[in-house]
C-alpha cells in the first residue's frame, strides 16, 4: 500500500480505487473537470448521475459548501466520519460535471482511515462513486475492482458497512434521496421530518444511485417470497436466517461479498428472500430491488 504514490496520481489528475467503509470507490480531483471526466469514461457512466466528493474532515466538508445549514451541522457531528452522505448548495469552485449540472454537491468523510490518509496526503477533495462498472456490483475488496478499471488500486481492510451510503438532501427541506444503513426514524428523531424522493423523471439525477437497474451481479438476481418458484436451471437461494444473517447491519455488511462469490460459481440464477420492509432493512432492501429490477 502506497498512500504517497495514490495521492500523487490523484493530483496527476489520474484514477485511483480506494477502500471507504461502504463500498470501494473510484475516486479523482474533484476540483478537476478533466480528471473527473475519466471517471465517467471508465465505468461507462452517465453524465445525469452525479458524484459523491470525499472530504478529509469536517472543516473541508463545510467548505465545499456554499451554505450549511444547522441541520448538517447536527447530522455531521453525530455520523461523521461515517456512511452518511449530504446533499448542499455547491461552492463553484467544484465543477458541473461532479454535481450532473446541478447547483448542489453530495458531501461526505469516509470512516476508513485509508481513505482519510489518501484524501489529506492529496490536498484536494476527492470525487468517487463506487469502482465498479456502472449497474453493476460494487466492490467491498481490492480483489473485487475489475481490471483495468483505475490507474492504482489503494488496497485496504475490506469495506464494514457494506452498502453505499444513505444519501440526504438539505438544499431545501430535508429529503431522503437514497437509503443506507442509517434508518429513517433515527434521522428525524434529530433533525424533524425527512420526505421520500420522487423517482427520476428524466435529466441530472438528484442523487447516485437512482437508476431502476442497479448493483446487480452478472447473475441474474430474483427476489421470491420462499413458496414462488425460481425459474428453470440450477441456483441458489438467500435466505434471511440461513444463508444470510438475521440483522440488517450484517446483512450489508456481507451483501456485495456473497453476491460476487456467487457470480463466480456461474449458477443460472439466484434467489434472495425479501427482507422486511421496515426502516432498518431499507437500505438493503432498495440494493436488492434495483439489482433484480
């Protein structure tokens, strides 16, 4: 591991893969249009769909912001360093291609101590979605990063979380744009009501991770109540309390990794049991959705 090499090549305006307490992200420059534009290109990505910016700490965060409200200073201080991204009103400094033309920026500080070691040695804020090819299975290993796909993979210890990060919009009243591991009730029981996002009616995305067809393994993915039938062939079947853990943190924590070793046993399809649609599986459960779409 060469965090001194990946921050150089950072700066070089090149791609770097690198461990966050979620998922593995594909991070660049975020103050360089042209480097995050190698970004879209590698994963084949969609310039409506916007970047999540890793900042090192909470004084970078809040400058990356054109306004902070008192409610991300509540939410900051309470999940930061963590898996909680905010959506704010973007300083222009950061370039339109990181936000898909949008006025604001999704901001977060990751929790690995690889990633924070990365983004302080580079000096610059770093814009990452997952490294993974886009609507396809994130990565929660090194080893899970497809080829090719960054200039440097920065190995670290394998993702904790598991799942990307609950995204929240305060750039006006506070909105739910994307679930995680952070259940709704615990959100407004500090802040006061959240709402839920409309889905994408066509252009820039409010958030990553918004597309009906996502997260999905080369598998094909079916969620089936335990007495549908599977199609024909030979699979497998998740099920809560069996193959897969009975709580939803060590449920995410292991999603991605049991889906990619599956993918490997190139089985004809997979089954997973819908896990309950409560705020504590929310995250998990809208994952599962967009991976069987």
């Amino acid at each position: 591991m060469s965090i001194e090499r990946a921050a150089a090549l950072i700066r070089a305006g090149r791609l770097v893969a690198f461990p966050t307490e979620t998922v593995y992200g594909l991070g660049a420059n975020a103050l360089d249009p042209e480097a995050v534009e190698r970004i879209f290109a590698a994963k084949g990505r969609p310039h409506t769909s916007p970047l999540i910016v890793h900042a090192a700490s909470l004084d970078m965060a809040r400058g990356l912001a054109a306004r902070w409200p008192e409610a991300a200073t509540i939410l900051a201080e309470r999940y930061w360093p963590g898996p909680l991204t905010l959506v704010l009103p973007k300083i222009p400094a950061i370039p339109d291609i990181v936000t898909a033309g949008l006025p604001t920026v999704g901001i977060r500080v990751p929790a690995h101590p690889v990633a924070l070691a990365l983004i302080r040695a580079a000096g610059v804020p770093i814009a990452a979605p997952s490294a993974n090819r886009f609507t396809e299975l994130s990565a929660t290993t090194a080893a899970d990063v497809p080829s090719e796909l960054a200039d440097y993979v920065l190995e670290g210890s394998p993702a904790t979380v598991g799942i990307e990060s609950t995204v929240l919009s305060l750039a006006d009243e506070p909105v739910l744009l994307r679930p995680g591991v952070i259940p709704l009730p615990e959100l407004e029981s500090l802040i006061g009501p959240i709402a839920a996002a409309a889905a994408p009616a066509g252009g820039a995305h409010a958030s990553p991770g918004m597309h009906l067809r996502h997260y999905r393994p080369a598998t094909p993915l079916y969620l089936l109540g335990l007495n549908e039938r599977p199609p024909e062939g030979s699979g497998v079947w998740l099920r809560i309390g069996k193959e897969m853990p009975e709580d939803p943190l060590e449920y995410a924590a292991v999603l991605y990794e049991t889906l990619h070793r599956l993918d490997a046993q190139h089985a004809d399809w997979i089954a997973v049991e819908p896990p309950p649609d409560t705020p504590e599986w929310a995250g998990v459960l809208d994952r599962l959705r967009r991976a069987a779409g």
